[in-house]
C-alpha cells in the first residue's frame, strides 16, 4: 500500500516575519516568539525536539522540555543514564526544534551539548514532584 500527500499543502503565514518585528539578538528574538506561543495558548510551547547522534552515527529525535534559556544557552534536564545523554557524551552535536504549528513557525537551533554542575541537576531533581523523581 503506499500513499500520496503531494497534494497536500496549505499557505503558512500565520506568524508572518517583518524586518520590523526582528530582535536584537537570536535569544531575543526567541524570547519574543516564545511569548507569543505561550500567549497564543499553544500545547506544550517549550516542547522541543532534541536531536543527537548515538555512537554508531545514528539520528535520533525526541521531545524534552525547555526549562531555562540564556545567553549561555536552552537548558533541559535529562537522566545522566538516559540514551540521550549517552548520546550527547559521545557527540555533543545538537539540534533543537520548537514546532509551533499553529503559529505557522518553527525554530531551529543547532549547538554543542554541555552538563550543568552536579549541583544544578540536584537543585532541579529535589525541586520535582516524589513521582517524577522516582520515574
């Protein structure tokens, strides 16, 4: 069986992109087009698609959730056992998209990979509900 979506196809210009509308910087920017996601009532505005490479050259993608962001960089947190972080170990290579479909816009970001301090991680683990520890 196979299928054809050629047809398929819709205009997107729902968030639109004036010169005037752009930010100083790229995390300013971001910023500004996570607020009007957020404003929007988007499901999930900081759902991220992380995307690493495992030890045999392998893509991967998954969806993590942006917990921080600053001129250092997006910051999520991971199980330091978790495939993705065995993942980021081997190559700290990454790509992030923020899908945020309904507004017609999707960004991209594209980096390396570093751990926070021990004591970050711990601060942000003891901060989590009982059951999400234990998960």
């Amino acid at each position: 069986m196979s299928a054809n979506f050629e047809n398929y196809r819709r205009e997107y210009t729902a968030g639109g992109l004036a010169a005037a509308d752009l930010r100083e910087s790229p995390i300013a920017q971001f910023e500004h087009w996570l607020e009007q996601a957020i404003k929007a009532g988007l499901s999930d505005p900081t759902a991220m698609a992380l995307s690493t490479i495992d030890n045999e050259g392998r893509p991967w993608q998954r969806i993590v959730l942006l917990k921080g962001l600053s001129d250092g960089g997006f910051v999520f947190y991971t199980n330091f056992g978790s495939d993705k972080a065995i993942a980021m170990d081997a190559n700290p290579k990454v790509s992030l998209l923020f899908p945020w479909n309904e507004l017609d816009r999707q960004v991209i970001v594209g980096g390396t990979a570093k751990r926070m301090s021990l004591a970050e991680s711990a601060t942000y683990f003891l901060s989590r509900p009982r059951e999400s520890q234990i998960a």
